[in-house]
C-alpha cells in the first residue's frame, strides 16, 4: 500500500492453522545458519483412545518447523500424563498396561520405540485428608523446578456423586511409588481446591515453571467444561492444595500444560497446552479438537497456534505433552517469501510455495502476526541462508523507524538487529557478487527525516544503532522508491517508483551512480514487491479485492512475459514484499517467457491521484492544526482513512474536472458536502497548482464477492458503486435495501497468534440495533478476513 501517515497511531488493535500440527510458534534460538543445526523446541505428545476399545496409545514428536513424526505405539492405554525430567533427558509417563492389568502404572517412554517401560509395579495407595486412596487414575504430571525437583502427580475423581475435588501427591521416580508422608504425617496427598471457585474440581494437568517454580494447575468444571488456569501455593517449598485462579482460557476440554525450557530475551519461559477430544461440548465445535494453545501466565488466555495431526492409528484424544530443547537440523525448502500488511501498520509473514496446485502456487501464514511493525523490505542472504527485513514509518510510538531484523524462517518470529540509522527505508536487496546488503531509504513520510538514497547495511556492525552507510544522495521523493532488486550481474538496481498513473521502473547504475527510468507504465496498479529472478526476469506483485497479481517482468524489453494470479486470499492479499530463495531453488526461476500462460492477465486499476488522497485528509480536519490520531493509505483505487480506533474506506469517483497526471501541490481547501439520501459524499478542493475539483466519496465493500454470495442465499443482490445494496426475492420483490457504512472495523488478534486462514468465501451478516440513528434496525457483515462492516437498512 501507498501510505502517508502525519502522526502515529496510539491505539493498538501472533501458527499454521491447519488439519496437521503446527509448532511454527514456538519460541526458539533466532540467531540460525542454514547449514548448521540449531537449539529448538521439540514437543512430544501422546494421544489415548479417549477410552475407546483396547487400541493401544501413540507417541509423536512435532518439530518447530511444522513437521510431525509418529514414533510408535506404547503398549498402553489412556495415558494422559507425561514430563520430561529437569535436565530434559528422560520423558516419564503414567498409564494403565495394554494388557489391561489393573491400576496406573509411572514409568518411561522410549524415544526412539515409544515403547512404555514400567517402574514398579504400580503408584500405590496413600492416606490423607479424605482416607485411603488409589492413585490409579493420573492426569498430570510435573518435575518442580523452584525445589529439590520433586516429582508430582494429580489424581482425578470424577463422576462420583457428590463430585469430590482432584488430588495432589509426590512420586519417587526410582521406585514408581508415591512419596509416604510427603505434605506431613500421615498426609501423602492434599485436596486441591481453588479458592472462593468451588466449581472447578476437575484437574487435568500439572506444569513447573523453570524460570521460578512457580506450579500452575489447568482446571475445569468437570467433563471438560470451562477450562480456567491457576497456581499452587506453597509452604516451605512444598504445595499445600490451596490453589488461586488466574483467569479462564476460554476453551474446552483443556487437557494438557508444558512449559517451554527456551527462555525467551526477558528470561521468561512460554507455556502451552492441548485440547483432547473436546470434552462434554465437542458437539457445539468439532474443530475445536486437539488444538495446541500458548496460554498466557498472568491473564490464562489461551492464543490457539495450530491443530495437532490425527495419527494414523485410530487414536484420537491429545491429554498429555511436554517440551524440551533439541537440535533440530534446518529444513529450507524452495519457498517464497513475502510480507503481508494487515490495516495501517501490521505485518504478517508469509511462505508462497510456487510449485504448489500443479505450479499455480499456495499461500500460508508463517508464524505470528506483528502488530506495529510495518515491515517493508525482505532480502535473502544466499550464503548463509539468513532473511531480513526493514521497517517504515508507519509504526506507532516505541517502534523504531529504519529498524533491520532477522526473520527466522522456520517459526516465522521476528528479531531486531538494530537500526539503519535512516527513515523510512522501504526495500532491501543483497547485491550478489559482493554478497553486501542493501535498502532504500526513502528518507520520511511526507516529512524528510534523514537523506535518501541507496543505503548499505552491515547487520554485523558494532554499532547498532547506525549499521547503515548512504552510498548516494538523492532529492527527497524524487522519485519515491518503494522496490529494489539487484540484476544478476549487480550492475543495475532496479526499483519501482508508483505515480498517478501506475507504476515506472527505474534503474540506479552501480560504476556511474546515476538513477534514471528505464520503463513507464510497467503496470497500471501499484508494485511494492520486485524480486530478480536467475532468468533476468523480475517478479513484480500487484494487489487489488482481495486478489495477489506476480508477474514476470522483462526489464530490457519493458514488457510482462507471464503472470500468476492468486484469488480470494482476503487474509494475505496486501503484499509489501517478496524474496524468491534462488538457490535453494537449484537457480531455478518460477515465471518465465515460455511459462505457458494461455492468456496474460494483469491486475490492474485505476490509481488514486496524490492530491486527492492529501483532500480527504484536509477535508476530515486532519491538516496541518489536526489531530495526532490519524493515517492514510490508498489500496489501488481504494483510499482507507485511520482515525484513533476509526477505520474508514473510500472510493473517489470522478465528478467533475478531469485532472493532469502530475504531483499535486499544496492542498489550500477541501470540504465534504453529504450527499442526501447517500452514504457517499462530495469532496470538494483546491490545490496550488490544480483548479477545482469535486470528487465523489462512496463506502466501498470489504469483499463484495463474499456478501454476494452471503446474500445470494436469499435472493438476487445487486451492489453499486455508491454503495447501495438491493436484495429482490424470485418474484422480484426488494427484500432488503441499504447502504453500506464507510467505516470498517478491523479485527485484533491474540498476542502470539498469526491471521488465521480464510475458510469460507461468503460473509457472515448478523442483525443488530441501528446504527445510523434512523430507528431501523441494521446489519453487522464480517467477512472471511474478521474485518467488519455494517449495512444501514433504508425503511
């Protein structure tokens, strides 16, 4: 997008989703090599046959980048319990033998074979509070970080009438037994009770938390219902049943907790937990099954990153996982990547893969979404496999403009290396023969900050504060680069400079330092991703409703030679950058002269001129005596407004004055006039060196394609370009009529989470009070983005 932001916003609004695991969110050692193993998280789960039959459990280990293995099966039913011990070496299990000897038994489990091996010959029988008791039913398990490493175990008592509460005891790991007398004479457990919430009896795991020992418990109102996190108190190290809730997940059937033992920068440590099959309302959601969730430690809200692969076998129900470091060799494959921008400032990486689908390619998000991070520019390092990434301007306070990452690129989670030392730096691009990275620094955002020009960073500098070095001045925002690519020849980069028009390709002479444009008019549509493939082709992306447009661009002959488009992808459409990993790809490039297109089609638009885009924001109050509170960007021929927590989407339609093709000057008076019985409005102005115009504001759908199909449902829909809406039945009645609002809401996401695929192509409507004032009541639509809109019922 083509953004021009005064003030920063002060209002805020992080994998895979899919039908296999997803650890993609884990956090782990950034600092990687492509050709060198690294320290990750790797979790080991075990799903039971939710008490089905006499089908034997299953061991799986999921990776960081996504990869699930099956070990084997463990020669056990229901177990619902293991832990690595402290060290991380050995993973310990409760379970009952496949043999269907009676009672649990503690043990280990093979890594290698998933086989069970038993330590004793069960856990036994312990006295306490409430009498004798069997520990033969155990759901969690934790080796105790803040003492002597005790052992503990949780035993479950439900469906007894009346319902009892779960209890807490100690486990010898030499002897499989439970500890006699561990919490005083003659109290080898303690009664588990949260305090003033009676309700939550059920316990269903147990995890230590190594950064201070910390035990949180996950609890529910048995069944599985209304899962809620709380911790234990202690006394002289030791807990003593009395436990205080943290706060509710907000999910179902949470049956499991582990703790991460990769402490993250500021030395905490993340903790996760699974759903089993969901529990006594699995009805109400089926997906809602074996999902992994980071859970947070001072709220207990649960931020869902993935769903665990069914295994093969007939398995079907997740209770039990835990977490440790390994190394875990990289695993790049030939992927594309590309930068998403979610509303004003939002960043979500992405992986295309291009041969995906028979070479039309596929799109998935990887790993968190990055509030406030208006992340630009992508560059790969060949040799040592490392991505980076730049920053804008279009960051609230706190985030640093210019700034330089590194982007792992199996989890997807960013880190900061340090800062250019220069504005707005929009592109990056690794020059190949010297291996050197390089960004453009546009030097501001409608206000020069720092020079402009081609910049060369060294990520490894001393001085993180300024690792970047202007190789040459140029005029501020003459031209405006947004793109970079170097020729494989490094002898030109190129960079896309987007006009009132479209977009031009200029060309910056390496030996003569010259800058100068070498094609016009490349494509009518705005180009803010440009990659060089091997074949000298360049990889152009354009973006207009929801669609992605990549190109392959012939810069010598100034001409396009063939094109892929990628439809319906609401979620990920708005691509800033792209990175094609030439040589894991054997120098293989993707869009090529002779690709086979039947048909060359281009997405394409027309632009919103300059000085309408400085008009709105006139018109709105928001010029030089405005508020701080305020953004723009324009999306094609699309303009989107950002007031505080207010977003509004335009588009200008010509009215009267055709306008000169050129940069605009000062705007010296604009206005909004309302337009009656309309949702669209007259914008009226005068620039420096224009006449008069009068341009025509009109709400614009966020997927018109989704509420057609929404409403089609009921009827025939008609929607125009100013915005009304018209639903006729078969007879040709109107069934509903409206107009959509100019404002749209834009979703916020849990920290930790990534924007979750589209799964559907039609909108959601929902009745609601009225909220235009008219005293009729109106409809809330929200697409299969989560954005939202409102459509103000007429009559």
């Amino acid at each position: 997008m083509n953004k021009h932001l005064k003030h920063p916003l002060r209002h805020s609004l992080l994998c895979l989703i899919a039908t296999s695991v997803s650890m993609t969110s884990l956090y782990h050692n950034l600092a990687m090599a492509q050709d060198e193993p690294v320290m990750d998280t790797m979790c080991y789960a075990v799903a039971d046959n939710d008490k089905r039959g006499s089908s034997e459990d299953v061991l799986v280990r999921t990776y960081v980048n996504g990869k699930i293995e099956e070990v084997g099966t463990t020669s056990t039913r229901h177990m619902e319990a293991v832990a690595f011990d402290i060290a991380g070496k050995v993973l310990y299990a409760a379970a009952e033998p496949a043999d269907g000897s009676d009672g649990a038994r503690f043990g280990t489990l093979n890594l290698e074979t998933a086989q069970f091996e038993p330590i004793g010959n069960g856990v036994g029988t312990g006295n306490g509070e409430e009498g004798l008791i069997t520990f033969d039913d155990i759901d969690g398990l934790t080796f105790d970080f803040g003492g002597e490493g005790f052992v503990y175990g949780t035993h479950r008592r439900e469906h007894r009438t009346p319902q009892l509460y779960d209890l807490l005891f100690q486990i010898n790991p030499y002897t499989g037994q439970f500890v006699q007398n561990a919490f005083g004479p003659n109290q080898d457990y303690v009664v588990v009770r949260i305090e003033g919430n009676p309700q939550y009896y059920d316990i269903d795991d147990i995890a230590s938390d190594p950064a201070d020992g910390t035990l949180y418990i996950v609890a529910n109102t048995g069944n599985g219902v209304t899962s809620v996190l709380a911790t234990l108190e202690k006394a002289n190290g030791k807990p003593t049943g009395v436990a205080t809730l943290v706060g509710s997940n907000a999910v179902d059937d949470l049956e499991s907790l582990a703790f991460e033992r990769i402490a993250k920068p500021d030395g905490s440590f993340r903790l996760y937990g699974t759903t089993g099959n969901g529990g006594h309302n699995k009805h109400l959601d089926p997906t809602a099954k074996n999902r992994i969730y980071e859970i947070n430690k001072a709220t207990g809200a649960a931020a869902y990153l993935g769903r665990l692969k069914q295994p093969e076998q007939p398995q079907q129900d997740y209770e039990a996982l835990s977490c440790r470091p390994e190394m875990v060799p990289p695993n790049y494959t030939c992927l594309m990547y590309a930068v998403h921008d979610e509303g004003q400032y939002d960043s979500q990486m992405i992986e295309i893969d291009p041969f995906a689908a028979s070479g039309t390619g596929a799109i998935r998000p990887l790993g968190p979404l990055y509030p406030r991070h208006d992340l630009e520019g992508l560059a790969l390092d060949q040799e040592n496999g490392k991505l980076y990434a730049s920053s804008g301007s279009d960051q609230v306070t706190g985030i640093p403009d210019g700034a330089v990452y590194q982007v792992n690129r199996t989890s997807g989670f960013v880190t900061q290396i340090g800062l250019t030392g220069f504005c707005e730096v929009s592109a990056f691009a690794v020059r190949l023969t010297d291996n050197t990275l390089w960004g453009w620094a546009r030097g501001g955002n409608r206000t020069q900050c720092s020079p402009t020009g081609p910049i060369i960073i060294d990520p490894d500098a001393s001085d993180k504060n300024n690792l970047g070095t202007l190789v040459k001045a140029f005029p501020f925002e003459k031209p405006g680069i947004q793109a970079i690519a170097w020729s494989n020849d490094s002898q030109k980069l190129y960079g896309t400079v987007v006009t009132d028009t479209g977009t031009d390709l200029y060309a910056y002479n390496y030996l003569s330092q010259k800058l100068e444009r070498v094609c016009e008019g490349i494509l009518r549509a705005e180009i803010e991703g440009m990659e060089m493939q091997p074949d000298d082709m360049l990889l152009l992306t354009a973006h207009h409703k929801n669609n992605i447009g990549i190109v392959a661009y012939d810069p010598e002959a100034c001409e396009v030679v063939a094109s892929r488009t990628f439809k319906n992808v609401p979620e990920y459409y708005d691509i800033e950058s792209i990175e094609w990993p030439a040589k894991e790809c054997n120098y293989r490039s993707w869009l090529y002269a002779t690709s086979g297109d039947a048909e060359i089609q281009l997405i394409e638009y027309d632009m919103v001129p300059q000085d309408v885009q400085e008009a709105v924001l006139y018109a709105l109050g928001l010029g030089d005596a405005s508020p701080d509170d305020f953004g723009l960007e324009t999306d094609g021929d699309t303009v989107t407004v950002y007031i505080g927590g207010v977003v509004y989407v335009v588009r200008p339609a010509i009215y009267s004055q055709v306008r000169k093709a050129t940069l605009s000057g000062r705007i010296t008076g604009a206005k909004l006039v309302d337009i009656p019985g309309s949702a669209c409005k007259y914008l009226d102005f005068e620039s420096s060196n224009s006449s008069a115009q009068s341009w025509k504001l009109c709400p614009v759908a966020g997927n018109e394609a989704a509420l057609q199909n929404a409403l089609n449902t009921y009827g025939k829909v008609s929607i125009d370009e100013d915005g009304n809406v018209v639903l006729k039945g078969a007879d040709g009645k109107v069934i509903i009529q409206g107009q959509l609002s100019l404002n749209q809401e834009q979703p916020s996401y849990p920290d930790g989470q990534s924007i979750p695929p589209a799964t559907t192509d039609t909108a959601k409507l929902k009745e609601v009070a009225d909220q235009n004032g008219d005293g009729t009541a109106d409809y809330e639509i929200t697409y299969p983005n989560n954005w939202k809109q409102w459509l103000f019922i007429q009559g």
